[in-house]
C-alpha cells in the first residue's frame, strides 16, 4: 500500500488556496470595474488566463496573440448580435463558432477551445443591456488585449512552422479535426436557433452540455455520456437537501464559497458534472423557483445529451454513405 504523503498533500492544498485567494480577489476587482451584472466577464478572463499561461494555439505566435484578441472581439459582440432574429442568429453563431474552433483547436488534445466556446455560451446566457453591455465590450476586448499580450511574451521564443493560413487550408472533411468542427458548430448553432423559436427558458445549459459531450474522439464521448444526466440529477438533489433543508440562508454564501474552493481538486468528470449543476443552480434560483430550476436543469441535460447523440449517429451515417461515394467518384475522376 502506498504511503500518504502528507507534506505533499498540505502544500498542495496551501497552493491552491492561495489561488482560489487570487480567483476571488480577480472577480472581485471585476466586478468593481464592470459591475456585479457582468461577473461572467470576470469569469471568462480568469478562465482565459489560466489556459493560455500554460496553453498553445500551435501556430505563429505574432496571429494567435493577434487571434485572442479577435476570438475575445466575437466573444463581446456576436452573442448581441445573434439576439436580433432567430435566422441572423443560426448565420452569426454558426460563423463565430466555426471561427473559434479552427483559431483555437488545431491541437484537439489541449482543448483550447474551452476558453473562447464558453465565453461565447456566458454572454448568450446571460444577456446584458446600456451602460452594462458597454462595460463588458471594454472589460472582454481590453482583457483579450492583455491576455494576448501575456501568451505573446510566454511564447515569443518558441518557433512555427504553422501560420493562420495553414489552419484554413488543412481543413478536410475526412479530417477528425475538421468532423468535429462541423459537428459541434452545426450541433449548437441549431440547438440556439430552434431554442429561440421555442422560447426555452435556459439554452445555454443545453449548449453547455452539448459543448461538454460533442468531443473529437467517440470513445471520449461514450464515457462522458453515460454520467452527464446522473451526474446532473445528483447536483441537483445536493442542492435542494443542503439549500432548502440543511444550511441557513445566512450560511449559503459561505458554503457557495467553500465548494468553490473543494472543486479545485475534483479532476473526475462525474464529480465535476455533480459540482457544475450544483453551482448552476445557485444563480438560477434568482431567476426561476428552487424546485423550478432543479427540474430545468435536469430537463436540458437531457435534452442536451439526446441532441449529441442523434448528432453523432447522423453524422456517422452521413460519413458512412459519403466516404465510399467519395472513393468511388475519385477512382472514376483518376481514369
């Protein structure tokens, strides 16, 4: 049996304490700036700094500084504009969220993309309006400058033999990078659409899970399946036994706070998915009832899941007929 280390356990658990001090500290400097209606700006450049300090988009490092600040750029003003009509909408998400994913996911092992594609969910899910809005266009677009401007001098002395331009052209659509791409762009573009003609309540916890579940490899895929919906029933029932049975009002803020923290050290998907709609909920509760919002949360997960999986399985039937059409085609066009 392998000997606990406790001296290891206790720095690591000093180490990340002292950045869930600097999570804090980050937000509430954030919401001082921008206001408390955007502390998902915040959320995103924390998010954004912690990838990109270790993270690399794997081209030309002068473009991917210079591809922060646009994918930061979309981040602030398509997710406004998508709002004007349902068809405006399907056009500008489908082109953003393609956009993103060939600036960022080049190395589908880095899952680079996660930054940029849930900023892009936050700002759709909670919407801001005047002086708000202006503030978080400012706080988005001076923050992607700054994030650029760090990954620009961590990276300034690594060499590329790959620029923006390669990025479009390996795009294939016998690519495993490409299929994914299109999958996901596809997949959520007309989920938001047909969510907005509907007029459902929380897309973006649809999005969320389609995001989550939507991965360039399926074996990835199927083990992710099968814990999302329990994970997100179980987050739910802990928030309903501790919120409404167990921890005084006065207390909940505090607790939010020490979960937080805790979730620091979940690296277990399930864990991870349990602790997310635990959270989710406690801002959700300000818009709809506790049991409301227990029972939106379960429904999109759901729905969200079912909606990657009957992705996948026409995109899978789609490529199985197109891939010997293909062959067949390039045979005949060679003789």
């Amino acid at each position: 049996m392998k000997k606990i280390s406790w001296n290891k356990i206790g720095k690591e658990v000093f180490v990340k304490f002292l950045v869930f001090l600097f999570c804090v500290a980050f937000i509430s400097l954030n919401n001082y700036l921008l206001g408390e209606s955007n502390n998902i700006a915040g959320v995103i450049l924390l998010v954004g700094l912690f990838l990109l300090m270790k993270g690399d988009l794997g081209f030309d490092v002068s473009q991917a500084s210079f591809s922060i600040v646009f994918m930061f750029a979309i981040i602030a003003f398509c997710p406004k504009l998508a709002a004007i009509h349902p068809l405006v909408g399907l056009f500008v998400n489908s082109i953003s969220i393609l956009l993103i994913m060939i600036l960022s996911s080049h190395d589908v092992a880095m899952s680079n993309h996660t930054t940029f594609m849930l900023g892009y969910l936050f700002c759709q899910g909670y919407e801001v309006t005047g002086r708000d809005y202006a503030l978080r266009v400012i706080g988005l677009i001076v923050g992607g400058i700054l994030l650029a401007l760090l990954y620009y001098l961590a990276n300034q002395k690594k060499e590329y033999k790959r620029n923006i331009v390669d990025l479009f052209n390996e795009l294939s659509v016998h690519s495993t990078r490409t299929r994914w791409y299109v999958k996901l762009t596809f997949l959520l573009s007309v989920t938001m659409f047909v969510c907005e003609l509907l007029h459902y309540p929380r897309t973006m916890w649809i999005s969320l899970t389609i995001l989550s579940l939507t991965l360039p490899f399926e074996d990835d895929y199927k083990d992710r399946r099968k814990v999302r919906i329990p994970a997100a029933i179980l987050g739910t029932a802990a928030f309903y036994i501790l919120f409404e049975l167990i921890v005084p009002v006065e207390y909940q803020a505090i607790f939010v706070m020490f979960a937080g923290f805790l979730a620091m050290f979940i690296q277990d998907y399930f864990l991870k998915c349990i602790y997310n709609s635990f959270s989710a909920l406690g801002a959700a509760v300000l818009l709809f009832s506790t049991k409301g919002a227990i029972a939106l949360r379960i429904v999109s997960n759901i729905i969200g899941t079912l909606i990657v999986i009957v992705g996948y399985f026409l995109f899978q039937t789609f490529y199985r007929y197109y891939e010997p059409w293909y062959e067949k085609r390039r045979n005949t066009s060679a003789t």
